[in-house]
C-alpha cells in the first residue's frame, strides 16, 4: 500500500489527502510510476497565481490556458478577463483551479497505470 507523503512530500495537506485513495491500493512500483508522470502534468498553485497575476495587468486568460481551459481562456481574452471580475475571482481561487486539475490529471494518470 503506498503512502502519499513517502512518494511525493513536496505537496500540500490538501493535495496528499486528495491523492490518497489514488495511490492507497498501487504497490511500490506503480507508485513510484505515478509520482513520477503526475509531477511532469501537475500545475503548481503559485505558477497559476503568477499568471492569473500577468493576466491582471497584461494579457487576461494565461492562467485559464495554463489549465487546459481553452474556452474560458479565449473568452478572458476577448472580454479583459470579464471586466477583470473573472481575474479577481480567479486570484482569490487560484489554489481551488490548481487542485482540481491536478486531480483530474492524477485521475488520468492512475488510470493509465492501472490499466497496464
């Protein structure tokens, strides 16, 4: 059974507890395995901070691109990050956006080594 902390230390409490029931039936190979695909796709809080940041007094939407939403980036694009209320929203929940597309790639990820 792996432990998330043993595996990947480096992440918060809210994200190992999230990751556990992912990782709690993978042995050590497959842990070892997932830690090392999920640290290459995982988004870190603070580089989706710095450009929700950028996209307030530059370019509205890069955090949105960051995070693989396509749409939602364009229309922050076009509509100055809808008025620079979707951006101030944004800045107070970048650790919410990170967290659940890390999940969701984890989610991906544990499929993927699962099915192998």
């Amino acid at each position: 059974m792996a432990n998330v902390v043993q595996f990947l230390p480096e992440l918060d409490a809210d994200e190992q507890a999230a990751l556990q029931p992912l990782m709690g039936g993978m042995d050590e190979a497959k842990a070892q395995q997932f830690a090392f695909a999920y640290r290459s796709r995982r988004k870190d809080p603070q580089v989706i901070l710095l450009t929700t940041l950028l996209g307030f007094f530059i370019i509205a939407g890069v955090q949105r691109f960051l995070l693989g939403q396509i749409g939602m980036g364009l229309l922050y694009l076009f509509t100055g990050g809808l008025c620079l209320i979707g951006t101030i929203i944004d800045l107070v929940n970048y650790k919410k956006l990170a967290l659940e597309y890390n999940l969701k790639e984890a989610q991906q990820i544990a499929a993927m080594i699962s099915a192998a």
